[in-house]
C-alpha cells in the first residue's frame, strides 16, 4: 500500500520543530529579505552603464574577508549588507558594455532567476532518475541539431572548455589505445601517442596533454597563416613524419575562434584529415562554436559537423551565467567508454530514483554536479536561438566597426584580421610599457576594460566583445577614452 502522503507530511512538520534544521525561524521575515536582495541584484544589472566597468576591491573589502572562522550565527540582514558593500561593488565588470578585455559572457537576468531555481531545487546532477537531467538532454539534443551531429551523440555539461577539451582528449586517447588504459596507463603502450592542434590554440589544450600523462611535449603545435589559422598542409607533413619516427598519431584539434584574434582554422579540411588518417578531430570551440546559430556566420564554421566533438561554453556568447561549460561527443558509445565507472553506490534499478541506463557520472569525471543545464535551458527557451544568434552577429559588427574606427585614426594600426568579435590594435610609435600602462590606466579609470596580448612578439591592445549590451555608442565612446588618453600624455610629455 502507499504511504499515506499527509500523514507523512504531518510527522514532518512535527519533527521540524525539534530538529536542527537550518532553515529560517521566521519564513515571512526570510521572504522579506531575500526579495529586497532579488531587487538589489535587478537594479544593479538595470544600472550598471552608471557604475565604473571595474574598481579595485578596497582595503576594507579585502580585510573584511581575513576575518576567523565565525562560531555564532549573524543576522542575515548584517550579511548581506556585507554583500552589497564589499562584494557587489568590485565584481569583475563583465556585465557593463564597456568590459572587453576577455571572453567574458555578460549573463541576462534570466540566468540570474534561473540561479535562485537551481539553488533552491538543489539537485544533484550526476545521476539518478529526476528533471535535471532530462533538461540537460534536451540541450543535447539542441546542440546536436545546432552544429550538425547525429541522433545518439552524448553531451555533458562541465565547469567549462578547459574540462570539456580534458575530457574530449580523454575520450580520443581511451579510442586510441582501448579501454584498457583506463587500468593499466600508458605503460603498455608501444607507441608514443602524439597530437596536433594550432600554434594559436588554447593553453589549456598542452595543459590536457599533461594531466592526461601523455606530456605537452608531445603536442605539436603546427605553424598558422596570416590570418591565425592552422596549415593544413603542415598538419599533413607532421602527421607523416611522426608515423615515419614511430609515433602514434591520435588526436588533432582545430580551434573555432582562437582567443588571441578569433581566427577559425580550416575546419572542413582538418576534418578530411583527420578521417584519412584516422584520427579522433576535436574542435575548441569555446570562443566560436556558438556563432552557428547565426545565419549569417555559420557558414564560417563549415566542416564542425564532422568533428568527433566540440567544447564549447554557453557562459561566454550565449551569456548564460557562469559556469556552464559542455561537451558534445558523437559517438555516445564511445563517450561513455572513457568515463563509466562500476560501483555498489551507482547500481541502477529498473525504476525508482535509482532508474536509467546512462548517468552523468558516466561521462565525466564528476559525480556531485550541479544544475547548470537549467540556467542555460531558461536562457534558450526564454530568448530563441534567433535573437541570441542575433546577439553573437551584432558584436561581431560591433568589432568590425571598431576596427574600422581605429583604420582610420593616424594614431592606431590593426594587428591582427577581425574573424568574429576581437581586435586587436597597437599605437604607433610605442613600446610594450606604454601600451601595458594604457590598458591599466583605463582599467582602473572604470571606463573601459580592454586587455592585452602578444602578437608575433609585440605586445597590443586586445578588445574581445561579447557583452550583449553594448553598441556602437559604447564603441565609438572607447575610441573617445583612447584618444583622450593619448592627449592627455601628450600634454604630459610637452610639460
């Protein structure tokens, strides 16, 4: 017989106010406070053209969170005024339109709603029989229909690209070697395993070779062209060579929007590649792979819908709130080779919680995970791929008319071709100091945050736009600061 639902709610209720719980004494006072503070957090994103883009954490900040271990409890009121004084002021900027220094997602109050669902559900994503992971199979089955891949491919939502590409090399290197390195490691390998990617890709691609125990120094980097992207006939002779020395080529990544300038390699030439020489192709598209649901620029990323898996991060230009990372895997088989784990705790039952074939667990290396797919389900189903596609197409031209701006200024030079969204630029006449020296005078001004990098050995300016609020206002208001603070030194100099 089923247990009887109130009765069960009653003893609940009656053992609530003896046990030592933790939730609020006063749930009307609790209610109170939390919706002032979900009001705060709304006029702060409706406001934030009026706050400085960044401001360095006062000494008080700092020292308010150097304090002991606290033993007795606080009213919640005397914390989260701590919140708004000493947290909110110095976050990072990525929400004002006038942060571009990194490849930083704006978030939207969608996403924030979304948090406080999460929060409070709670749930534990890795595994078990609940909503959570149907919501994160849907965006599976969204972004295998986006970028191209077949029914049957796997995904895993992870903290971000840097995961997601450990865990695509993860799977290629299980392929490479069978599923018997998971035991026994590379020992038993007779060759050394070797991979590819751009001379432009992402660090983290090395850092994976590392943690993975095959060793960065067996990664080579393959020379790019004068847009940034990788050569394929480099790539081709490399592989050659390395099979003549006995090597074992696994693995190649191509990058979709390297963070540097945004280049895209030859996808679709690297993708024939890799299937003539049978190796696993892995597209980074952190940056870029999200720009297909831009008519306008898909056609850009031609040929990533023969890769054995992309990473990509919904927390960067699909301005879902951090983190939300993916990985999407075409081979579901395969993904979950790499990753099952037998264990007494994880058994499945044909029903009850315990219920369904595949977990999350099965494909990554976490267990406890959180519910970030529903952060990133709101955001699509709220917006539509139509207006975030929008979005990602409307920084782009936001860059190109950057770029534009600063072609026709006698003071600045491009670097580097605009492939999507960033520019990068230098000032004639000056050295790696000044140009560090700008960028952190304009930082710590709040009213811009530009960053830089280092483009065949010169240092330059580097803008990455991404924030869905910014327009060509905000652009031609960056170009302003810069030629105010070129004025501005000028003057200095001829005192």
């Amino acid at each position: 017989m089923a247990p009887d639902v109130k009765q069960g709610r009653a003893a609940a209720s009656d053992a609530a106010d003896t046990s030592a719980s933790l939730d609020p004494v006063n749930w009307d006072q609790f209610r109170e406070i939390a919706h002032g503070l979900l009001d705060d957090m709304i006029a702060h994103i409706e406001t934030i053209r009026q706050r400085p883009v960044w401001q360095r954490p006062t000494d008080e900040a700092r020292e308010r969170f150097t304090r002991p271990l606290p033993n007795e409890p606080r009213d919640l009121d005397d914390v989260l005024d701590d919140v708004r004084t000493h947290i909110m002021p110095f976050a990072t900027g990525n929400l004002h339109p006038s942060f571009m220094g990194w490849v930083h997602g704006a978030g939207t109050p969608i996403g924030m709603v979304a948090e406080i669902v999460a929060g409070g559900l709670n749930m534990n994503c890795g595994g078990r029989d609940h909503a959570g992971l149907a919501v994160e199979q849907q965006i599976v089955r969204w972004m295998s229909e986006a970028l191209g891949y077949p029914d049957g491919a796997s995904g895993l939502f992870l903290t971000g690209s840097s995961m997601a590409n450990f865990a695509a090399l993860t799977i290629a290197k299980t392929e490479a070697l069978g599923q018997s390195v998971r035991e026994t490691g590379l020992r038993n390998c007779d060759r050394e395993l070797v991979a590819y990617t751009s001379a432009e890709a992402h660090s983290c691609i090395a850092q994976a070779m590392q943690l993975s125990g095959i060793g960065s120094a067996n990664l080579r980097t393959i020379a790019v062209d004068d847009a940034g992207r990788m050569l394929p006939d480099t790539l081709r002779a490399a592989i050659e060579q390395d099979r003549a020395e006995g090597f074992l080529p696994f693995l190649v990544v191509g990058t979709a929007g390297t963070v540097n300038t945004g280049a895209i390699d030859p996808l679709a030439e690297i993708a024939e590649i890799a299937s003539r020489e049978s190796l696993w192709f892995h597209v980074d598209g952190a940056i870029g792979a999200l720009a297909v649901l831009s008519g306008s620029l898909r056609e850009l990323f031609k040929g990533i819908e023969r890769s054995a898996s992309v990473a990509l991060d919904f927390h960067k230009w699909g301005q879902v709130p951090y983190d939300a990372g993916f990985l999407l895997v075409r081979d579901g088989d395969a993904h979950k080779r790499a990753f099952a784990q037998p264990a007494a705790y994880l058994q499945r039952a044909d029903r009850g919680l315990a219920a369904g074939e595949t977990w999350p667990c099965d494909l990554g290396p976490d267990l406890s995970r959180g519910f970030r797919a529903l952060k990133t389900w709101m955001t699509i189903e709220a917006l539509g791929t139509d207006r975030i596609g929008g979005s990602i197409a409307h920084t782009c031209m936001l860059a190109r008319h950057l770029a534009e701006r600063l072609e026709r200024h006698p003071e600045f030079q491009l670097k580097a071709p605009v492939a999507l969204n960033i520019v990068c630029f230098g000032i004639r006449g000056a050295n790696s100091e000044f140009v560090r020296t700008l960028v952190s005078d304009l930082q710590e001004s709040g009213l811009a945050a530009p960053s830089w990098t280092t483009l065949n050995g010169e240092l330059v300016v580097r803008c990455a736009i991404v924030n869905h609020r910014t327009t060509v206002a905000d652009i031609d208001s960056f170009v302003g600061t810069l030629d105010r603070y070129l004025d501005d030194r000028a003057a200095e100099g001829n005192a």
